[in-house]
C-alpha cells in the first residue's frame, strides 16, 4: 500500500514549496497534488518524481474527484496538507453572495470536509497541516470574511489535535503573516503596498515541516508574526483593529 500526502492548492506559491519539501519524504511514495490550473499542474508532474496531478475545482467537483480515488485506492495517507485558500481585501459590502459563499466553502467546508474524509485513511504517526494565518490572532476589518475562516481553521485544528492525539494523528495550524506570493497584490491605483515582516514561502514551509514534526498543534512562522500574536493577546481587540485599519485603509 503507498504511502501518500494530499496538497490541495499545490499550484500555489506555497503549495509549491510544500510540493518541494514533501517529495524529498522517504516514507511519502506518492503526492496527491490537487490544483486548477492545467499548466502548472503539469510543469508539477515533469519536476516532482512523485507527483500524481489531480486537477481539482474545490468549489466545483473536486471534492467528489479526491472522494473516489481514495475509495477505490484506498491508500494510506501519511499527511494531508489543506492549503488551498483564498480572500478579499476591501469592503465586506462589496463582495456579493456568491463570493462570500465560496470564500467561506475554500478556506472553511472543503478542509473540514476532506479532513472527515482522509481520517479513515490515516493510521499512526501521520498528520494534518491546516494552512491558516495570522489573521486568526485578531478580526481584521477589509479581511473580515478571510480572518474568520482562519480562526475556523486554526479552532478547527487545534482542537482536533487533542481528540486526534490518542490514536497519534498530528494537526498542525500554521498561522504565517504576509508571505511572498501571487495571493498578495503588489500596487493598488499605481501606489504600490508595503506588507510588514512579508517572508518567503520556503521559510513558511521549512519551520511548518519542523513544528509538525515535534507534534505541535500550531506553528508561527517568521518573527514579525510571533510578536504579533504577542501583541494582540495583550492589547485590547478594538485598539489592534483601529491600528491595523489606519494601516491599511489607504489601500481600500
Ligand atoms: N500569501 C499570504 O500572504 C498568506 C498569508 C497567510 C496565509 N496564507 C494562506 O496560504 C494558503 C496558500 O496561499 P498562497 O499564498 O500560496 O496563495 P496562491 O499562490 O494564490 O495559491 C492559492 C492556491 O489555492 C488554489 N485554489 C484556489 N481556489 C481553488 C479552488 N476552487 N479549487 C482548487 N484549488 C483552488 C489555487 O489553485 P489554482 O492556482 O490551480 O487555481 C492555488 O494553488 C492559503 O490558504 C492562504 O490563505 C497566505
């Protein structure tokens, strides 16, 4: 039976370098590499020995796609990696229903859905990585729909690591700031916008991988994002959002 990992959103910038990262694992004969996008898809194929391409819409039939090739397979899933996501940033009043539904099925429905589907697959010593972020540490107004889904998902996980602990199944939040990726635009009206303490992906991936390996349920990545979790745990809520909308309200 192979061993497998599941990236979703391994077209992304990080599901890319935890495409890297993963192939390099001697107990992982397979990477289930779930994107849309046809073309990088392939160029994941033609680099990674390992990689078993499954072009996927999530918000689409993806879901039932990753359903029946593990029914049929039946493989033992070593590590499931919830990657894919996506947000707004503006005016919550200017996103319609539609977005707002499918924002919240991405970055929410889907992971819990394939986690409840994975489990059965999993044995001891495997592991879940939820990518959330350190929007999760305080609700951030012009990302108001995007800091919830990651609260969801770093309660979702850390909860989870508990009940999960007995039969030895690892879940890890990985709460990073800005990182470098095609996700973050780089000019709003020819101003171009300065993200605070942005790191790279690879330096998102590499301590993730280190904090799943010693088991803990959730990992910070970068220093600016440590000390912002600091931050916002000991300073009122109203006054870190007030601070964080004069920040960036110039961009809206
Ligand atoms: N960038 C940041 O500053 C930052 C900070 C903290 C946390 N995060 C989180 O990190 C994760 C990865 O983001 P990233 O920065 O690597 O962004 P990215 O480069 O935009 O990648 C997003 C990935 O999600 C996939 N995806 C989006 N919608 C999908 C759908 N409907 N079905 C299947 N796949 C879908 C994309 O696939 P296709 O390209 O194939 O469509 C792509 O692989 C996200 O959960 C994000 O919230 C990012």
């Amino acid at each position: 039976m192979a061993g497998i990992a599941i990236i979703t959103g391994a077209t992304g910038g990080l599901g890319m370098e935890f495409m890297r990262a993963v192939n390099e694992w001697p107990d992982i004969d397979e990477i289930w590499a779930i994107g849309r996008n046809a073309d990088k898809l392939s160029a994941i194929s033609a680099s990674y020995k390992k990689a078993v391409p499954l072009q996927a819409d999530l918000l689409d039939n993806g879901m039932e796609i990753i359903s029946e090739k593990l029914s049929f397979e039946k493989p033992d899933v070593r590590l499931l990696i919830n990657n894919a996501g996506a947000g707004y940033f503006g005016l919550f009043e200017k996103m319609d229903s539609k977005k707002v539904e499918n924002y919240c099925n991405l970055n929410c429905t889907i992971p819990s859905v394939l986690i409840s589907k994975v489990l059965p697959y999993m044995h001891e010593g495997s592991g879940i990585i939820n990518i959330s972020s350190a929007s999760s540490f305080q609700p951030n107004p012009y990302l108001a729909l995007y800091s919830a889904s990651k609260v969801y998902l770093k309660n979702l996980s850390r909860a989870l690591s508990m009940e999960l602990a007995p039969k030895k199944i690892t879940v890890t939040a990985v709460c990073p700031g800005w990182i470098d990726t095609d996700m973050l635009p780089h000019e709003k009206d020819g101003q171009s916008i300065k993200y605070t303490g942005m790191i790279s992906a690879g330096k998102v991936v590499s301590t993730a991988l280190k904090d799943y390996r010693k088991g803990k349920d959730i990992s910070v990545p970068g220093g600016f994002s440590k000390w912002f979790r600091f931050y916002s745990k000991v300073t009122p809520t109203k006054i870190v959002m007030k601070q964080w909308m004069k920040i960036t309200g110039k961009y809206i």
